[in-house]
C-alpha cells in the first residue's frame, strides 16, 4: 500500500468516526467538536486529492468560521435559556436501516460502473483557474452569494436580539 492509500483509509476512519461521534453523542457542545474534527478531515482528503484550494476554504470557512458561529450560539443560548443544552437521536434504528440501505446503493453504482484506479494527472493550475473563473465567467453569482450570506446575517441578528 502506497503512503497516499494510507493516509486516505486514516482520514476516511476518522471523518466516519467523528460523523457517529455527531450523532451519537449527548452533549451539544461534544457533538459541534466532533464535526469540527470531521471538517478537518474532509479538508485532509481534499489535500490528497491535491485540492489545496478546496482544503483551505474547507478548514477556513467551515471548520474556523461555521464550528465558530455554532459555539457561539451554543454559549448564547443556553446563557439565554438558563440550562444545559443537550439533544438526544430519536429514531436511531431507522435511521441506521436508512442510511445502511443507501450505503449499499452508492456501493452496488460505484461497483457497476468501473471507475479507473489511476488518478489524472493533473495540468496547470488548479487555483488560479478558479479564481479567474470566479472573478470573470461567474462574478454576477458569486456576488449575489455575498449578498445573501449578509441578508442572512442581519436576518439571524435581527432574530438573536432580546425582545423588548
């Protein structure tokens, strides 16, 4: 086994674990920590998929601001409610029947269609295309995103204040 194969099972043990680690633990606080290992974990497999943009915007976006954002709001509200805030996983035998049934249909698809084992190597760079994607082709989208992401900011600041 290559170190890269290695490195992908490690990473893909760690991002299932820490998925469980979400849903199976009690603690809101515990469960928030486990998704930001998961994040970081994706960000990994992006890494070997030689996607350092991607890893980037995975550890800068979702596991520093979003994990950030949702501690917060933890903190905020249980200082609001006056308790510990905790969640419990109803139904978690069919949701174990559900998602055992999909895992097999995803494996049965990807074993049908005979994907190539050899990676495409990889020509150019990757980031700047983007980038001068995102700043030419797509501007009009990628402006309208900030767009809403500040209307959703105000809109959450607006629902967070106290009432008078």
């Amino acid at each position: 086994m290559t170190p890269e194969v290695v490195g992908f099972w490690v990473l893909a043990i760690t991002l299932v674990g820490s998925a469980l680690g979400v849903v199976l633990t009690k603690n809101l606080f515990h469960s928030v920590l486990w998704l930001a290992l998961g994040l970081i974990s994706t960000a990994g497999v992006f890494l070997l998929l030689d996607a350092e943009f991607l890893a980037a915007v995975q550890v800068l976006l979702y596991a520093g601001g979003v994990i950030t954002v949702v501690v917060f709001a933890i903190v905020v509200t249980e200082k609001l409610v006056g308790e510990k805030i905790s969640h419990t996983s109803k139904r978690l035998a069919g949701g174990t029947i559900v998602a055992a049934g999909i895992f097999g249909m995803i494996a049965s698809l990807i074993q049908r269609a005979g994907l190539d084992q050899a990676r495409p190597e990889m020509v150019g760079d990757a980031t700047a295309a983007m980038g001068m994607s995102l700043l030419t082709k797509f501007v009009l989208p990628f402006e309208l995103l900030g767009v809403l992401l500040l209307a959703g900011l105000i809109a959450a600041s607006y629902f967070a204040r106290p009432e008078e």
